[in-house]
C-alpha cells in the first residue's frame, strides 16, 4: 500500500485533470494514492474527464463548496501517514514525493516538506524559495499550495478554513505554525504551477491586503510573537524590518509587481 494520498480539488479544469493525475500516477517508485474530489463541476468537458479517470483513482463527487471545502473532503478519505495536495491544473515534477518524502525522513520534528516551483503555460520561469523561516511566513506565501505533510498535521490544524476565498494555503501554514508544527524545503523543483488566463496567482495578489487582515485576526498570538519567531530567522534586523516595509502592506500595484515578477522569474530559467 502506498503511504502518500494525493488529493485534487477540481473544478471546471477537466482541459488539464489528466495531466495533474498522471503527473502523480507516474511518481516513481511508488505512486500515491490519488484522490480527485469534484467541487460540482458543470462543464461538459470536465464532467468527460472525470469519468475517464484511470480504475486506480478515487472520485469524490461533491456539491460546489470552494477549493478548501474540496480537499478536507479528499483528505477525509485518506488513511496514509502522508497526504498531498496538487491543483487540478498544475503537475507534480517528477521524482517530487522521493525527494519530500526523504526530507521528512531527515527531520522528523517537522510537519511538511515542500520546495521550489517551476511556472509553465502562458509563460515560464522557477521561483526559488528560501529555507522555511517563520518569521517570513508572517508576511509573504513561502511555500506555495503543494506540499508532503504528515497526517497529525491536519488533525491539528483541523485542515483548510473554508472562511478563507484566497490564500487558503498560505493560511494552512500559519495555522501549522501556531499548532506547533515546521516545515523543511528541498532545493529541488517538486511543484509544476501552471500560468493561464485567471490564474489563482494573479487573482489573488489584488486581493492580498484583505487576507492578511482576516489572517491576522485569526492568528493574533503569531503576529504578536514577531520578536521571538525572530529568533528563528536568518534575517539580521535591518533586514526583518525592510522584509515586513514591504511584504506587509505590499505598497506596489498588483500589475506592476506582476509585471516584474514575470520579467524575473522569467529569467530565472534561463
């Protein structure tokens, strides 16, 4: 039996299921268990691809209740040690659950192992994120939406809040935090995140100054620990204090930090 259980919410991406479930099927040398939980998709397209899923996968069909609603149902099913959660639209790189599941193994006081990002689509470049930081956590999304957690985790956590509409993995990780759990990052690109149209990516960041106000409203006791999570940082002080200038209020439009992140991140797979 595997020890992975690999949940995909979906909704009306059925153009793009197929891929994100074979990305996991072909995870070597032990593909997880994979799990789609169907958010209420209407399109016909979608409707097709769900039900030419391969035998080994489990459908959740479920009423439309949101992306985070979706994978605690999916994560309901799931009786392994470890659970995953890949978007219905992006790719898990290959060799990803051999690597997260060894970093694991490597630090077992930590909840989840996650590492950088590979964009594709409409455009491409990788983002590379810093070693987990606490600290940083508190102002700026270091993780991204996909990671190898323990199952304890999503005891502890209760699993996704269904009150956050965006950001709903940032807030798994903070709500991780304040339940005592870490994280470790692996060097290594584990998570293909896929760029078109209205992605969450570009949606999200217009609304970025509304989560972090409903974020710390639910986790005052983080926010207000700032000098001890300090401690955990790699950060000198002028650097925690330019870091949460900028990450906190974000004072850049959402276009033009878009714009320039494209422009970098773009470079950065050259």
């Amino acid at each position: 039996m595997p020890d992975t259980t690999a949940v995909v919410p979906c909704f009306d991406y059925g153009r793009y299921l197929a891929e994100a479930v074979a990305s996991l099927l072909a995870q070597d040398p032990d593909p997880p268990r994979v799990v789609v939980a169907d958010d209420g998709s209407t399109e016909p397209e979608t409707l097709a691809a769900l039900d030419a899923l391969p035998d080994e996968v489990e459908l959740l069909r479920l009423p439309n209740g949101g992306v985070a609603r979706a994978r605690n149902a999916g994560a309901a099913r799931a009786d392994t040690p470890f659970v995953l959660f890949l978007d219905a639209d992006d790719r898990l790189a290959p060799d990803a659950l051999r690597v997260l599941g060894r970093a694991l193994e490597s630090h077992p006081d930590a909840g989840f192992a996650y590492g950088d990002q590979r964009f594709f689509g409409d455009w491409e470049g990788e983002m590379r994120f810093p070693p987990y930081d606490p600290l940083r956590l508190l102002d700026r999304h270091l993780i991204g939406p996909t990671a190898l957690m323990r199952r304890e985790l999503l005891d502890d956590t209760g699993g996704y809040d269904p009150a956050f509409a965006l950001y709903e993995d940032w807030e798994m990780w903070l709500a991780a935090l304040a339940a005592g759990w870490s994280g470790v990052h692996v060097a290594r690109i584990t998570h293909e995140y896929r760029q078109h149209g209205t992605s969450k990516l570009s949606t999200d960041r217009r609304l970025y100054r509304d989560f972090r106000r409903q974020a710390m409203t639910k986790h005052p006791a983080l926010y207000a620990n700032r000098r001890g999570l300090a401690a955990q940082s790699d950060m000198a002080a002028a650097q925690r204090l330019l870091y949460r200038w900028f990450w906190g209020p974000r004072p850049l439009p959402a276009a033009v930090e878009s714009w320039a992140a494209r422009v970098l991140l773009s470079g950065s797979s050259g």
